[in-house]
C-alpha cells in the first residue's frame, strides 16, 4: 500500500503531456496538428482516465486501510527556513480526486462533440488537460504554498476558459471580472498564508494544526490576530467558490462554453474554495469566531443565491446561482461543524449539478438552428417551451437532476440535503428556518426551469421547426466570427414562407475545410446511421452518453451516504471512508439513525420541496406555456388576486431577482465608478496642486536668479546701499508690528 501511496504524485501530472503536445503542435507543425484535432479528444479522455483509476484504487486501499499517507520531498533548505513539496493522500483528496476526473471524463467526451466544429478545438482542449492538471495539483497539496501555486494556476485556467470566445465583447469582459474579483480572494488567501508561518514557522497542514491548536489553548497566540489570519485565508475560498459578497463573477463566467461550465462550476474550481476550507477545517475550528463567520457567509450565500434565480431567464446563468446557493448549503454545514454532511453534498452536487449543466448544452444546441448563433437567444427560457417532444433524452435526464436537486427522494441530492438540515436544527434554528426556506425556493426556480424549457410548446415568433433536411457539415458553433445579418435574414424568411420548407443555413454561413468536414463524416457515421436532422433535435450520442453515465451517479451516489441500522440495512460507507480524518480534529460524522427519525425529518424537507414545485407548476404550467410573449410580472399577477400591496411586492421580488440583487449596479457604483472619480481627484491634486507648488518654486527661483543676475554689477558700494534698504524696511516693518499690536 505504502509503495503505491507514493507514486500518488503522477495522478496530477498525467493530463498534462497532452497540453504540453498541443501546444508544441501547434507551434511546430499547426497544419498537421490541425487535420487531426478531432484525434486530440481520446488521448485526453485516456489521461484522465488512468488519473480516475490511481485515484479510485487509492481511495479502496483508504477505506480498507483507514490510513492517511504523506510524502514530502526538500525543495529548499536554508538555516531558518525550509521548503518541502509533496502530496497528501487521505479522505477529502480522494473525495476530490475522483469528483475531478469521474466528472472531467464525461465533459471531455461531450466537448468532443459539442465543440467539433468550433475553430478553437485544439485550444479549448490544451485548456481543459491543464485545469485539470491543476486541479488535480491542488487537492493532492501538502502545504499551503503548494497550494496557492496550483490556486493561481486554476485562476489562470479559468480565465482562459471563460474567456475561450474573446472575440465577443461579453466574454472577455467576463474573463476579466472573473479574474478581478478573484484576485481579491487570492490577496488575502496570500496575507493569511503569510500570517499563519509567522505565527507558527511552518507551512505543513499537520504541524500546522498541532502548533495552532496549542498556541490558541495556552493563549499563546493573540487571538484577535489569529482569526484576521483565519479570516484571510477564508477570503480567499469566498472569491473562489462565489460566496457572497464575492459572488458577482459567476453568472457572467457563463459566457464560456458550456462543458465548461458544468466543469469549472459544478465540481472543480467553485468546489476548490469548499476544499480549502475542509482542509484547514482543523485550524479553523479552535477559532470559534471564524466558525461563526462562515456559517454566515454560507446561510447568506444560500438565500442570496436562491432568490436570483428566481427570475432569471438565462437558463445557465439560473444554474449559476443555483450553484452559489448550494456551495453555500457546503459552506453552512462546514460553519456549523458538520464535515460529514459538507462533503456527503459536495459529491451528490457535483453530479447532478454537472448532469444539469450538460443538458443545458444539449439544449443550446438543439435551440441554435432555430433562433440563430446568439447565446442571449440559444440560453433565454422564454424563447424556448415544448421541447419534450423533439428531445426526449435530454429532458429525461434534465428532470432527474432538476429533481435531485429539489430534494426528491430517492436521488442524491436529497440524502445530503436533508442531512445539512437537520444538522442546522441542532446548531441554530435560524439558521435551519432560512435554509429549509431555501430548499422550497430552490424546487420552485429548478421546476421553474424545467417547464419553461420543456413544457407546453415553442415560443418563437416562427413555428415551421420540424421540416428535416439533409445533415449540413456547416459550423453551427462559430462564436469566434458573428453570422452575417444577412444569414439571420435569410433563416427567419425560409421559415415563414408558404410552401413550408425550411432552410436553417444561407449561402452566407461559414464552412469548414475539406478535411474536417470528411473526419466528421466518418465520426458521423460510426455514431448515427441517418443523415437527417429535426429542429429542435436530439443531440448526438457521443453528447448523451455523459448525460446518461451522470444520471446513474445522480441515482445512486446517494447510497453511499445511508446512515441509518435498525430496521432494514446498514451502508454509511461515506462514514467509513472519513474516520481517519478524525487524526487531525472531530468532525460531526453523524451517528446512525433509526427510520423513525429519518423520516420525520424527510417528511417535512420533502414536503416543503413539493411544495416549490407545486407553486412553480400553477406558475409556469402548460397553460401559460404557449404565450408568444412571455410576461413573467404579468404571469405573477394574473395567477392571484389583484391587490394593490400584493402586486408590489411581487413587483419588488422579481425586480430584485431579475436585477441580481442590485449588488452589482452597487459594486459599479461604489467601486467602479467611485474609485474611478476618486482617482481623477487624486490625480487633479497630484497634478495641479502637488506638481503645481513644485514647479512654482522652480519657476520663481528662476525669475528671481534672472533679476538678481541683472542687478549685480560688481560694485561694493550697491551692494552695501541694497543691504542698507532691505535692513531698514525690516526694522520699519517691525516697528510698526510692534506698535499696533500694543
């Protein structure tokens, strides 16, 4: 066991020749790399795989074993100082590990298909292997500089990948708010790690726990200062896994493509802020103050997230908020003590989370065709309705991850849901009030979203959709290059016209090479039999397939988590697999419970989550489906009576949510633009008044050495009569000060 422990240092580093090939490709020979890009795909998918299985095989020795394994190498040594890096294998690694690649695998066989014929393939891969790479880098850390590098380098991927399409104005603008505002969190990420070597001299995450620990309970430590070091290091999960009020980037970051949004924002790198703080869960909790004060954040984070995406249109910028307020479900629990049930929903989330966001892709897709190559189009629920009928795979499985996450028993997300609940009664009951509240707010906007998607029929101005026409090896995702108006033109006339033939592509689309087009014949062929596509259609099968692997993890990872033994099983394998993180501090790893318990308390979650998707179908049932013009106030106010105070206030919830908050308009205001003036007036100053007195003196000294110079003519006896002058006129001047003021 000790021997494979030790090679665990190849897990991160085996995506990463296939970024370093790509790249050197495309440098040395880019015309041979190119008409091979579709070739890429495998030996990513097979990287990643050998990664999932060190990473499975260790976790089966760990639960075996119940040991944690660390191994360290010398970097630098010096007399005062000394660096090592290494990796450390032990529960919560093997949790992310295995999140990472079970759920990297299936984005990178989707990508393969969805992104085909999209210009930057070989980029958006090269992209992809190296997050994962520093993914993967970050959760097998040792210490905290190893990982703020592998941190860096994630941010780093992120902005890439957000920023994939930076030809649109909107993505590149979104790249950069990603990254701002995440390199606030990275600050102070760096200014706790710093404060906490001071305090302790070391950087090991078990050195570091023992020394924290005995300076806080011998008061060795003062500890106002240890918890602004705490609070540092957690600003920097905050900024990284959108918690509030660093929570603005994530739904602009969905202008990338979406495999990366169900990568980056479902189980990697908005999870990386979840990671840290279960890492440094020990050090945290000898710090009661900064328990306090993420359990705030995360009981915020979830209320705050679930009313944005009450009114949101977007159906991926409603999964990023719905992704906010479960990272703070994670988060609250973490706050509360319970790391149990914090990873127990971590896994569950990631899953179903990515299931929801690959259907979403499926849709985008299925919708382009009709309504053109805009995302503000392809991504607005409101243009969409009916689509049950033409993509049936996909809204199977979209409605068992809308499910899921309602917390419908018995998919995944409703064993650890309900788990963080009831933990939360234990802890504070408002805390459970505000998040039992969130969980009926989340069955409405996820239902929400189901039925303005798939219920009812199409909403879009032209109805002729569901001609066929011959498989077109035109690109239908060139977000790189706009399609000509006229092309858009051309689309909406062929599908209004009498003889009820429909065109979905004009002379003017753009083509793709010979090459590709002949490689994408022959995938087509190996995948699909028939040439022949119905819009809005199903996706390929090389699309479904993830979606129909993530919909087995989404009913049945839950069964891990099952913790109750008297009456028919006993199965809490997920408790098993945590006990050796009981070396470092005592988690709440839950005792079993007994099925009257359990299901007193899964009556009232799963009552109050029927209860949203209830109020969410007389909302959004088919009866409204059909409109051509959705009106969401207008929906609101038809369904109940018209008073006066009741019309207002729905006016303001859905103003509130629609308008995110108004925190960003607030952060535009305060910060961007109030920085911005207030550097215009610093600048004003620094100029005219700092740069103004300067230059005076430097300008009156010349005039004066110019009128000195003029006066000297050599004479002592001038000079006499000048100091004679300027002597009396003082004595004059005296006198008279002298006189008056007496």
């Amino acid at each position: 066991m000790e021997h494979t422990y030790k090679y665990a240092w190849i897990i991160p580093l085996l995506p990463l020749p296939v970024t370093m090939l790509i790249g050197f490709g495309l440098l040395l020979i880019p015309t041979a790399t190119k008409n091979i890009r579709r070739m890429w795909a495998f030996p990513n998918v097979l990287m990643l795989s050998i990664a999932m299985a060190f990473s499975v095989n260790l976790s089966i020795q760990q639960i075996n074993g119940n040991s944690i394994y660390q191994y360290l190498w010398s970097w630098t040594v010096n007399n005062d100082f000394s660096l090592e890096f290494g990796h450390l294998i032990d529960p919560l690694t093997s949790i992310m590990s295995i999140l990472i690649t079970t759920v990297g695998i299936m984005v990178l066989i989707y990508s393969d298909n969805y992104m085909s014929h999209d210009q930057g393939y070989l980029r958006f891969f090269a992209y992809m292997s190296f997050f994962n790479t520093s993914m993967l880098g970050l959760v097998t850390s040792s210490n905290l500089i190893q990982i703020y590098i592998f941190w860096e380098l994630v941010g780093m991927c992120s902005y890439l990948l957000i920023g994939f399409w930076f030809t649109r104005p909107i993505a590149a603008s979104a790249c950069q708010k990603a990254f701002v505002t995440n390199r606030i969190g990275d600050f102070g990420l760096l200014l706790g790690i710093l404060g906490l070597y001071w305090i302790t001299g070391s950087l090991e995450f078990r050195d570091l726990f023992k020394i924290v620990n005995n300076l806080v309970q011998n008061n060795g430590v003062d500890s106002l200062f240890a918890t602004l070091c705490a609070s540092f290091l957690f600003l920097g999960a905050v900024a990284k896994s959108a918690q509030f009020p660093l929570h603005i980037w994530l739904p602009d970051a969905m202008e990338g493509p979406t495999p990366i949004s169900a990568l980056i924002h479902a189980a990697t790198m908005v999870a990386a802020g979840i990671f840290l703080v279960a890492r440094l869960l020990p050090l945290f909790i000898v710090i009661p103050s900064i328990m306090n004060i993420i359990s705030l954040i995360g009981v915020i984070t979830v209320l705050l997230g679930a009313t944005l995406a009450l009114a949101q249109r977007d159906i991926k910028r409603s999964l990023a908020y719905s992704t906010m307020s479960q990272l703070g479900y994670i988060m609250l629990a973490l706050g509360i003590g319970s790391y149990r049930a914090a990873l127990f929903h971590l896994i569950t989330h990631a899953y179903s989370k990515a299931l929801l966001f690959l259907g979403s892709g499926s849709i985008i897709h299925s919708m382009e065709p009709i309504v053109g190559y805009s995302p503000e189009k392809s991504q607005n629920m409101v243009l969409m309705g009916g689509l049950a009928k033409y993509v049936p795979i996909t809204r199977i499985t979209f409605l068992l991850g809308t499910l899921s996450l309602c917390g419908i028993p018995p998919l995944a997300c409703f064993w650890s849901k309900d788990e963080i609940l009831n933990d939360s009664w234990l802890y504070s009951p408002t805390f459970a009030i505000i998040g039992s509240f969130t969980a009926g707010l989340t069955a409405f906007y996820m239902f929400r979203m189901y039925l303005l998607t798939f219920d009812g029929h199409l909403r879009i101005h032209f109805q002729n959709y569901s001609s066929t026409k011959s498989s077109s090896f035109y690109s239908i995702s060139l977000w790189g290059k706009k399609v000509p108006k006229a092309a858009n033109r051309n689309l909406l006339l062929s599908t209004m016209n009498t003889n009820n033939k429909v065109s979905f592509f004009s002379k003017n689309t753009y083509k793709i090479d010979d090459n590709t087009r002949k490689r994408i014949r022959y995938f087509s062929t190996y995948f699909r039999n028939k040439y022949t596509y119905t819009y809005p259609h199903e996706s390929d099968n090389t699309m479904l397939f993830p979606l129909l692997i993530l919909v087995l993890f989404t009913l049945f990872i839950g069964a891990i988590g099952i913790n109750f033994d008297r009456g028919v099983m006993y199965f809490d394998l997920l408790s098993k697999w945590l006990t050796p993180s009981t070396n470092f501090f005592h988690p709440n790893l839950n005792d079993s419970s007994d099925w009257y318990d359990f299901l007193e308390n899964a009556v009232f979650s799963v009552s109050i989550a029927l209860f949203g998707l209830f109020i969410a179908s007389i909302f959004y049932g088919s009866v409204y489906s059909s409109l051509q013009n959705l009106d969401l106030v207008n929906l609101f106010v038809k369904r109940v009576p018209k008073r006066i105070l009741l019309d207002q206030v729905k006016n303001v919830i859905y103003n509130w949510s629609y308008n995110r908050g108004y925190i960003d308009i607030f952060y535009t205001r305060i910060f961007t633009v109030g920085i911005r003036r207030l550097a215009e007036r610093i600048q004003f100053f620094d100029r005219y008044i700092i740069d103004g007195i300067i230059n005076g003196v430097g300008v009156a000294s010349f005039f004066i050495g110019e009128g000195v110079k003029y006066m000297g003519g050599g004479r002592v006896s001038s000079y006499l009569f000048l100091y004679l002058s300027y002597v009396s006129i003082f004595l004059l001047v005296l006198l008279f000060y002298y006189k008056f003021s007496n």
